[in-house]
C-alpha cells in the first residue's frame, strides 16, 4: 500500500485523506489575514495549511519588473506588487509558533531555491512543488536535498513531464497530485479519473488532487475514486482582490468540504459485499422467500 508518513500523519491508502488548506497569497501580504485563514483552516478540521514563497527578482522575468498595474496599494509596477505579497521571516515565524498552538502542519510551496532554504529554517512536515515547477529538476532536487517529502502537482503538465520528473526525483517519499491549471476550472476540464490512471502507473506513490474548481462535489468526486490527500484554496472573501480568489473555498465552505469528506470515508467501506447487522429486521420482515 501506497503511503508517506508527514510529520506524525501517515497519508496515503487505507488513510484518513490528508486534508490542504491552500493559503497561497491570499492572504494579500498581510499576516492578520493569513492568521486568521489558519484559524479558519484549523476550526474547518484541515490537517495542513500552505503558502506560496517566491524570490521576486527570480521568479519574475526581468521584463516584466516595471509592467505597471492597479492594486490595493495603489498603481505600482509588478516586482513590487511581487514584493508586497511576500512575507517576512519575522511574519513565518510567528505563523510557524501559531501552527504548533493549534496543532496544523504548515508547508509551502517554493518556487526557487532561495525559497527552500528560507522554508528551510522552518521544521515543516514536507514540501510541495506547484505545477508550474514540474519540469524544474534542479529546483526539485534542491527540495529532495532537505530530506523531506515531496508532493509534486501535476497541473499544464504531459504523462511524459510526469513520468520524466519522477525518474529524476524518485518515488520514496513523493506524493502527486492530479491537477489542472485554470482559475476557476470548468468541471470538464477536471479530468478526474486521471486519479485512477496515475494510481495505475505510479502505484507505489500516494495520489491526491489539487482542485482549482468551483464548488465542492467535484473533490468529494476525487476522494471517491481514490484521492489519499486534497488540497484546495482557502480565502476569506473570494470576492477579494487577488488572481486565486475565485477559485477558492471560503470558510464556511471549507467546513462543509472536511465533513463530507469524513462521510464519503465512512461511506466507501472495504469492497465485501456483506449483510449489516441493521439489515436483518427488514430482511426478516420483506423477504418472502
């Protein structure tokens, strides 16, 4: 059986699903914001929250540095639009002290090596390559380098690119996550059986999903056909300004989505056809023969 211990979890087949709170830039660079969306993770029953961690002048083409646009703080070129979203190391530390206060994983995905090493000042469970990163090897290999597990998204990506960065990065201690990269994705894009396939072709490895959807049947759908761990965005208002607002799940929301996943666990049962206890008064009294 496919399964990753993550700090004190086991998560994969025959698990409770490991339960990501998407934080990302949500949060819009302010820390009261992304302390209140842990607490609002936490009190919804997730297992994780995660944020997005960026060098600016890395993960930003220098020809866009200057490109102006309108924003909360005003009209301000984009490396400083980049800039204000990004935390301080002072912002991860009292984050990383109010995760182990109520008791939820945080992670982050890096999206350049700098990144890794400053999450890397942090004890965090394991770490997470977005989709955007899959054919990244270097940036992959330098979050193999922190011993830690690594889930990898499989979102704007071939089989080939993800079966190239699994021969490169190995399958101990790899999860995938099955995705697709639009904001918000139409539920024909979502492809969810894709699920079954990678389960198929990587069945040492524990699948998930990482939905960018609206609505919550859909990843109710991806737990059923076998998902060990999901992973949706977490807002506030998905009316506020940002490009990850739409296509994420408000509080309120995110507590109905923990519970009905904790239904569809109990629900899918072990496969043996059997007669319940429960059963054998209405078998007594509507059975003829």
């Amino acid at each position: 059986m496919a399964t990753v211990k993550i700090g004190n979890r086991s998560v994969g087949d025959g698990e409770n699903v490991y339960v990501i709170a998407e934080i990302g830039i949500n949060h819009n660079g302010s820390l009261k914001k992304a302390l209140r969306l842990i607490k609002g993770a936490r009190e919804a029953g997730c297992d994780c929250v995660k944020f997005q961690k960026r060098t600016p002048e890395l993960c930003v083409p220098k020809d866009q540095w200057n490109i102006e646009r309108d924003t909360p703080w005003g009209r301000i070129t984009y490396i400083d639009y980049r800039h204000r979203v990004e935390l301080s190391f002072s912002d991860y530390q009292q984050i990383d002290d109010y995760c182990r206060k109520k008791k939820i994983d945080w992670t982050a995905s890096c999206w350049d090596e700098e990144s890794v090493d400053f999450i890397d000042q942090f004890d965090v469970p394991f770490y997470k390559a977005a989709s955007a990163s899959l054919t990244d090897i270097s940036l992959l290999k330098k979050k193999r380098s922190t011993g830690k597990p690594l889930m990898i998204s499989t979102g704007m990506s071939t089989m080939e690119e993800i079966e190239a960065a699994v021969s490169a990065i190995g399958t101990d201690d790899l999860l995938i996550a099955h995705s697709t990269s639009t904001y918000p994705c139409k539920p024909e894009e979502l492809n969810l059986r894709v699920i079954q396939t990678l389960k198929g072709r990587f069945p040492e490895v524990p699948i998930g999903y990482s939905g960018h959807e609206v609505g919550l049947s859909t990843t109710l759908a991806a737990v059923t056909l076998g998902a060990v761990f999901v992973e949706r965005h977490i807002t506030l208002d998905r009316a506020m300004w940002g490009t990850d607002q739409a296509a994420s799940v408000e509080l309120g929301g995110f507590r109905k989505l923990v519970e009905d996943i904790r239904d569809v666990e109990k629900s899918l049962g072990d496969g043996i056809k059997r007669v319940f206890e429960s059963e054998l008064g209405p078998r007594k009294k509507l059975r003829r023969v």
